[in-house]
C-alpha cells in the first residue's frame, strides 16, 4: 500500500494505490504523470523518519510507502 500527499488550494489530497489493485496502480501512475507535466515535484518520504523526504523522484514506483508533492514556484 502506498499513498501520494498532492497540495491543493484546500490543504492535500491523498492518492492511495496497493500494488494488489492494478486499477488504484494506474490511476496512481496517470496521477503522477499529470503532476510531473504541470511542474510538481516529487520526493520520497525517508523510511522510519517523520520529518524528513528522501530522493527526488522522477517516475512513478509503485514499491515506495509515501511520496509527497511539492507545488511548483509561481512568482516574478
């Protein structure tokens, strides 16, 4: 079981998928794609550590427990 932390104007939602479910897979996998072409970033949540992300993530892995999403800066 894995889930994605994405931010949104109203806190976070959560996309959970199991590796057992190829539906909850692919829509994980489609969720990540479209985060990754509007400019979010993603970062692997460091095992056994609460307070702190591990490595960039470029593609979806189904293997990881928690990603997170970190907007895209907006500015000039």
């Amino acid at each position: 079981m894995g889930v994605m932390h994405v931010p949104n104007d109203r806190g976070h939602v959560d996309v959970a998928w199991s590796v057992e479910d190829l539906e909850s897979l692919a829509a994980a996998d489609a969720e990540f794609d479209r985060l990754r072409g509007q400019g979010y970033v993603a970062f692997e949540r460091e095992r056994g550590r609460k307070d702190a992300l591990g490595k960039r993530l470029s593609e979806f892995d189904s293997t990881i427990e928690e990603i997170f999403w970190i907007r895209p800066v907006v500015g000039g």
